[in-house]
C-alpha cells in the first residue's frame, strides 16, 4: 500500500515538473515532495521557517566584486514545496554579478542602495538585450533561464534582495560553465564556438 502510495507520488511530481516553468504548486500546506527530504508536519517548528543575517553584509572582495547571500530550501527547511527562494545581492563599486541564468526560475530584483545597470538577452534566435539603469527601490524582473547580469555603475558600495520563483532556483555562470568546467571542454569546441584563437580559450580556461 505505502509502495503504490510513494510510486504515486513519484509519479506526481514529475508529471508537475514537466507541465511547469517553476516549481510545482504544492497540494498541503508545507513540507511533503519537490525534491527535498520529508519532514512529519505536525514536527514543524517556527525555525523551520526562519533565517537571520540578511542584515549582513557579503563579502564583495573577490574577482567580480560581487557577493550572492542565497536564501532557499537549504537554508529554510520550510519553503520545501513552497515554489520561493532569495537572495542578497552585495556589489562593491564597479562590481558586477556576472552574466548567468536561473534554469527553474524568473527573478525580480529591488534595489536596497546604489546604482545599478542591468540587463538580460532573450533566446535565439533574437538575442535582443534589454537594459536598464535601477536606483534605490527600482525593481527589475529577469525572466526564467535567461541570461542577465547586474553592474554596480556607482562610486559606492550597492545593495539589492531578489526574489525567485523557485525553492532552490539553481545558478549558471556563464564564463565559468564554459571556461572552468571539470573536465574541461576541448578547446577546439570554444574556438570554433566563439571564434577565437585556441591559444587565448586555453588561456582562458586557466583563469577558471
């Protein structure tokens, strides 16, 4: 009985995860399927739903000068079904998120403090590019699985929180997919792809 019930279930979610761009509607209040590990309902306390330290500010001093606090089903047991997530974005000045994609969700951003130029570019064969200049509490929307980015045009440190329409929204950076994958891809492939010369992708595969 319990075999066929969970064969069901199985059944369910992927069926749902086929039919949607987002994650599935949930059929109960919380917990139960979409991808994470159970919890009884009735064991659901308040920290199930909780996560302090947004106030805190990421540490921006790397490459990118960009630091992503992510807020999903990792760090909140609760949004499990819930179809949610958020993150923190900090940009040091002249510092960028760099051009990446969400593969299970749409992204709207607000800006908290600063400046920032943003931008995403639709799929082939248009790859039309749509930008925007955002100031404090100017809002933005990255649509599910395109390519965007996000530029600190500002002398000053810039803040943003965006919302995804995913419990766990999943991230691909694009320089790093292509030049820092493991194995990493025949440099004959990103020559011909970008048309560039094989001694510069295999420089840049060293710099990822």
């Amino acid at each position: 009985m319990m075999k066929g019930y969970l064969v069901t279930v199985a059944l369910c979610a992927l069926a749902f995860s086929l039919a949607s761009t987002s994650d599935p509607s949930p059929l109960q209040d919380f917990f139960f399927v979409n991808g994470k590990v159970c919890k009884d309902p009735k064991l659901a306390k308040a920290d199930d739903f909780y996560f302090g330290g947004l106030n805190i500010a990421g540490n921006t001093e790397n490459l990118q000068g960009s630091n992503v606090t992510t807020v999903n089903v990792d760090q909140i047991l609760g949004l499990n079904t819930l179809g949610i997530s958020l993150v923190r974005i900090d940009y040091a000045p002249y510092g960028q998120n760099p051009p990446h994609t969400h593969p299970r969700a749409t992204e709207i951003l607000v800006v908290l403090e600063g400046t920032l130029y943003v931008g995403f570019v639709t799929s082939n064969t248009e790859n039309r590019l749509f930008t925007k200049v955002l100031n404090k509490v100017d809002v933005f929307v990255f649509p599910v699985g395109l390519i965007h980015f996000q530029f600190n045009v500002g002398k000053t440190n810039a803040i943003a929180i965006a919302g995804l329409s995913s419990q766990n929204a999943g991230v691909i950076t694009i320089a790093n997919a292509v030049f820092g994958s493991n194995p990493p891809i025949n440099p004959d492939v990103l020559t011909k792809a970008f048309q560039l010369d094989k001694n510069v992708v295999q420089h840049l595969q060293k710099l990822f």
